[in-house]
C-alpha cells in the first residue's frame, strides 16, 4: 500500500490516555508559556530531532543531581521584558530581584558548564556564546541591600535626604520628649503617656485637661476619656519630617526609573536568561515526570528492529505505586520478520492494557519524553499510529460499534504502510463470530501485507491461526495460572492463548451439565484446537512460574554469598591486624628481656660506658621494626587505591558513592574516559570502582 503522511488524531491521544500524561506533565511545570506548551505538546517523526530532545534531557537529568549544579527555581521575566520596552517605565522590587537572581543562576550555569567533566553538548547549546556577566547584578546590588532596602548612597541626593531626614528626626524626637517630661510633671497625661498614628508621636492626654494642652487634637479612645494631642513643638518640625519623606520617595522612584532604564538597555542578555529559563523549566517539568514513573531514555533509531524490556503502563505504575502495588512489566519485539503480534488469552488477562503499554509509551518517546522502560530498550519512530480500542459506538452518526470499527478499519487499511504502527483491541469482534472472523482474517492479511508494525488483541481462533501460518506475523498469549484460575498478566511471545471460556465458567459457579452440554455443541476441530492451546499454555505458564521462582531463589544466594564474602573479607582483615599487634607485642617482650639483662648487669657492678652502645644498638633496631610495623598496619587499614593498570578497555565501572555505572572507553594517564548512558564522562581511577556482574 502507498505510504502516507498523517497525524497522530485526537482520537488516538484519547484512547491511548495521552492526555492525562499531558495534564501530569503540564503540572510539573511553573511557566504559563510552558503550560502552553504542554497542552499542544508536537509528535516527532524524525529519529535525529527526537533524540536531540531527548539527549538534552539526558544531559539535565545526569547534571542536575551534581552537588555543584545551580539550584533552578523558576522565574518568570515575561512580565519584566514587557515593562523594560516601554519608555520611562518602573520596575517593581520584586521584579529587579527576579532579575538578579536570573543574572545569579544563569553566571552559575554557564560558571559550572564551563568548568565540569561532563560531555554534554546538548545542554552546551542552549546557552551558545553567552559569556558570565556581572553588569546586572553589580548595577541592582548598587541600588538595593541584600535585604531588598534602598541604600542610603544610591544617589548622592538620597544620602543628603536621608542624613536631614535623621537630624529632623532628632530634633522631632526631642521636642516630643521635652512636651511629655512636661506635661507629666503637671500630671495631664494618661497612664500610657503616649501613643503614634500616621507616623508622628502623639501625646495620651487625660480628656478633662486637653485644652490645657498646646497642639493640634489628632483625635480621642473609644471611651473619649484620653485625647492624643500633637504637640505644639512638633508641629512645624513634623511637617518639614513629612516633606523629606516625600523628597525621599521621589529621589527612589527616580533613582528606580534610572535602574529601570539602565536594564533596558541589556534587554537582549534578559531575554536570553528568560528562554534559558523557560526551556529548563520545560526540562524540569519532563524530568520531574520521568521521576514520577521510574522512567528511562531508551535507544532511537531508524531501525525497525524493536526491543523492548521491562515495558510499564505509565498510569497504572504511577496508580499502583500509590496503593503499594506491583505493576508487571511487558518485553517485546519487532524486526522485518516479526511485525505483527497477535495477544490471546482470557478475559480479564492484561490484553488491552499490555496494547495500551506498548502505544503510550511510544507516544510518549515520540513526544520527546523518557518512559518506564529498561534503559537497554530499542526503540524507532512512526510517522503514523493508528488506534481502534475500546467501544467506540457512535449515537450522532447512527453508526453501530462494529459498523464504527469497520470504518475505522477502512481508514487504517487506506493509510497504513512501512512506517505505521497500529494497535487494534479485540480484532474481529463485534459481528457474527463465523462470518466477522472471516472478514477479520482478510483485514489481518492485509494489515500484514501493508508493511507496520501492529499489535492485535483477539479471541478469535482463525486469527490465531493466521498469525502463526503468516509470514512476518506472531503469535502471543496472556499467561494463567490454571490452578487458581487467575490471570499473572505476563506476556509471553511465541504461542497463542486460550480463552479459559470453560475454565472461568466453572470457577464462577456454572453447572458443569451446562459447560458440558456447550462443550458438546461445538466443532471437534474447535475443541481439539482450543484444547492443545490450552495444553500449551499451562506447560508455559509452569515453566514461567518455575523460571521466576528459580531467578528469586539466584537473586537470595547472590545476596548470601556477598554478605559472605563481606564478612569473610572482614574477618581476614581482621586476623591480619591481630597477627601482626600479636608479632609487634612478642617483639616489645623479648625486647623487654634484653633490657632487663643489661639493667642486672649494671646493678652488678658492669660500667654505663659498656653498657650504652648495647643500648643504643637495641633502640635503632627495634626503631627500625616499628617503622616496618607501621606501615604493614597501614597496608592492612587502607585499601590500595586503583591505578591503571587495575582496569582495561570495554570494563563496567561505577563511580564511588553514586549509582552511576559506565563503560571504560579509554585509559587515560591517571583517569578513564566513561560512557554513561550517552554521556561520556572522564573520571580519575581513584573515584572508580569495579562492577561485579553475577552469572545466573
């Protein structure tokens, strides 16, 4: 079929739950522009643009846990750049501190891509060939403290301002006092004394002796029996106080209108810190949502070679990690000779959301976001996804569900082609089992002939049959635990599955006379084929079970035999540091006998003269075997530090008190050069450690 290019169409972001991805993402992030974004978040189709997306991201995720990365918090200059183009505009204080914490984060950005051992070219972009600047904070921190007040020599006007302001004050403050000590004496005042109201000191006069009071009435207690009265001094001296004030507001706001004008003129550096702003919120916010569901960036190629490992429902861990529940993951693959998967099994059994598992996440990546898959999956890119799941009967148009489905059928069939991935649940049904499954098998023929890569879900026993005598097709099934007659919602590619019809009627209280009686009315080819899929999938599912009880059984013994090991290592060292205490100790005893012998010989008469350079003999000796005891201590109490020579070309390292794991790619004179997922790191010997891989 003739290959053409589509979009992916809302219906498909709907029925794969794309948008509740969309709304989690969208609250991750602080930015209206950003949220924006989100909201009409682009599908990507081609392989070398995706993986720049998602090699940036990449590159965040493995700075941002460095201990020397610059603390991102958002911070929106929209509203500012808008201010700084109008002429004789005035930023708020809350605005030019968001400018200077942006001109702080972004010289700390570049400061520390500029100076680490990370290879990361991507995030390198961003900033291009913007230089560390300090013109703006310089220009801000001379006009505001570091507590946000205004500095009192931001102008030499403000500072003569502010230094009258300070003597009136005095003055102001003086003639207050004197009024007060004089009215107390005359005892006119009430037991409070005083009391201030719109910035000026006001005396508390007892009501019966306020006209004995010189000053202006500023007004009385709810009781009226105290008057607060300005006095007469402060009156004149108050007014000239309010006047500077006003002389103060004035100089700031013209030394702010300064400020204002002066940022404006480095408006280009401010728009730069705002889309680098910008676009690492939007990189927060993606990162912040990989957290949320254990999420990793896979390989992407041009490749229709597909492994996938370890596949999660993004919703429904994220659902089941808020209830303390296990999600199983799903593994699949596609090549040339294995396009189309075909998943049997029982109701119930995790056919629908193992589809859903595989469509989301593939749109999710094509969206430039990591997924919860194993980091080793390898995944391409589709011009096309094409979706039919779940009912989708149509009441405006009149049209049935399966007359609905075969319309969305004949748009699929008309569209598909080698770069279409298309996902279809419960294929066939909706129609007369015999005559549906026919008219299902000619559609599978030909979503087969078409070239995608396709996943199907059906009951339907002729689609089963199809898949495993058609070329480039598969078969898979649900695992079920016959015994308990519950579904263990695994995948498993290479057989189909059963339907458990029977097996689940009976478990749910069927008569068995009536599951007879309809075991009875069917084909024996029907029942002979059901019965041998039913034979197979039992052996499978045993052999599953067996295979994860043994791996659980490994991962206990790996686990004893590293405490083991620990232990043991612990021990020996141990033993070695006693061994040689218990040789120093036997050493100081023997030692202790020699001087003794030389002490007896003085005490019978034997000269000092004789004696010292026996002594002294004995000191540089045992001075000797005390520097050798030393150092064999401390060859026993230190770990050798690795070298060079302790590692080689293609070995798996971890760097000390991290989780990071890599490759060595090169040695280096006293560091090796590491590839960590796709970065390249380089990486002193010192700070490296040998990963231990245990066969299973």
């Amino acid at each position: 079929m003739k290959q053409k290019r589509s979009n992916i169409s809302e219906s498909v972001r709907r029925e794969l739950e794309f948008g509740k991805i969309v709304d989690l993402l969208e609250d991750f992030s602080k930015s209206k522009s950003n949220k924006e974004r989100i909201r009409h978040l682009s599908i990507l189709y081609n392989p070398k643009v995706l993986n720049e997306h998602l090699d940036r991201l990449y590159e965040f995720q493995l700075i941002q846990s460095d201990s020397d990365f610059p603390r991102f918090e958002y911070l929106d200059l929209g509203e500012v750049l808008n201010y700084l183009k109008i002429q004789n505009s005035v930023l708020t204080e809350e605005q030019f501190f968001d400018i200077y914490h942006a001109s702080i984060w972004v010289n700390s950005l570049i400061h520390f891509i500029n100076n680490n051992e990370y290879e990361i070219p991507r995030i390198t972009a961003l900033i291009g060939d913007l230089k560390k600047s300090l013109t703006i904070k310089k220009r801000i921190e001379k006009v505001f403290s570091p507590r946000r007040f205004i500095r009192p020599n931001a102008s030499k006007t403000l500072s003569d301002i502010r230094e009258d302001i300070h003597k009136k004050r005095a003055q102001v403050d003086k003639s207050f006092q004197d009024s007060m000590s004089h009215y107390v004496q005359l005892g006119y005042l009430a037991d409070i004394k005083e009391s201030f109201a719109d910035e000026v000191s006001l005396l508390a006069v007892a009501s019966e002796f306020k006209r004995k009071v010189k000053g202006q009435v500023r007004g009385q207690s709810k009781t009226k029996s105290i008057t607060f009265i300005e006095p007469e001094k402060c009156i004149s001296l108050n007014r000239e106080l309010r006047h500077l004030y006003q002389e103060e507001e004035e100089e700031i706001r013209r030394i702010l209108k300064e400020l204002t004008a002066d940022l404006a003129e480095h408006i280009d550096r401010i728009v730069v810190y705002r889309d680098l702003i910008e676009e690492f919120d939007f990189l927060n916010a993606k990162l912040n949502l990989a957290e949320l569901m254990n999420a990793n960036r896979p390989k992407v190629s041009k490749s229709r070679a597909i492994k996938i490992k370890e596949a999660y429902h993004p919703l429904l861990y994220i659902e089941n990690n808020k209830k303390g529940v296990k999600t199983i993951p799903q593994d699949i693959y596609f090549d040339d000779a294995h396009r189309v998967l075909v998943i049997s099994g029982p109701n119930a059994g995790g056919k629908s959301i193992t589809l859903k598992t595989f469509g989301l996440n593939q749109l999710m990546l094509q969206a430039g976001l990591f997924i919860p898959v194993h980091p080793n999956s390898s995944l391409s890119v589709f011009h096309d996804i094409f979706t039919d799941i779940g009912d989708n009967q149509s009441i405006e148009n009149e049209l049935s569900t399966y007359s609905y489905r075969l319309t969305r059928m004949k748009e699929i069939l008309a569209n598909s082609g080698k770069s279409s991935f298309i996902l279809i649940d419960e294929f066939g049904s909706g129609s007369d089992p015999v005559l549906g499954g026919e008219l299902a098998g000619v559609f599978f023929q030909e979503i087969v002939n078409s070239g995608a890569i396709g996943v199907l879900t059906t009951h339907y026993g002729n689609i089963k049959v199809l898949a495993d005598q058609t070329d480039y097709a598969e078969n898979a099934c649900m695992l079920f635990d016959d015994d308990q007659l519950k579904p263990l919602y695994k995948l498993k590619v290479g057989q189909p599955g059963s339907s458990y019809t029977f097996e689940v009627a009976k478990n749910v209280g069927v008569p068995k006379v009536l599951i007879d009686k309809a075991r009875a009315g069917l084909k024996n080819g029907t029942v002979r084929f059901e019965d041998t899929i039913h034979h197979y999938q039992r052996l499978t599912t045993e052999l599953q079970l067996s295979q994860e009880e043994l791996k659980e059984q490994a991962s206990v013994v790996d686990a004893q035999r590293d405490a083991y090991e620990l232990k043991l290592k612990s021990i020996e060292e141990k033993l070695e540091s006693q061994r040689f205490i218990m040789e120093f100790q036997s050493k100081y005893l023997q030692l202790g006998k020699r001087v003794n012998k030389l002490i007896e010989l003085y005490r019978e008469g034997t000269t000092m003269k004789s004696i010292l350079p026996r002594i002294r003999k004995i000191i540089e000796k045992e001075s000797n075997r005390k520097e050798e005891f030393n150092e064999n201590r401390l060859k026993v109490s230190q770990k050798k530090k690795p070298v060079k020579n302790d590692f080689c070309i293609g070995e798996q390292v971890r760097i000390q008190g991290t989780n990071q794991e890599g490759e060595i790619l090169e040695l280096k004179s006293n560091a090796a050069l590491l590839q960590i997922g796709f970065a390249k790191l380089e990486v002193k010997f010192d700070k490296l450690e040998k990963v231990e891989r245990h066969q299973q």
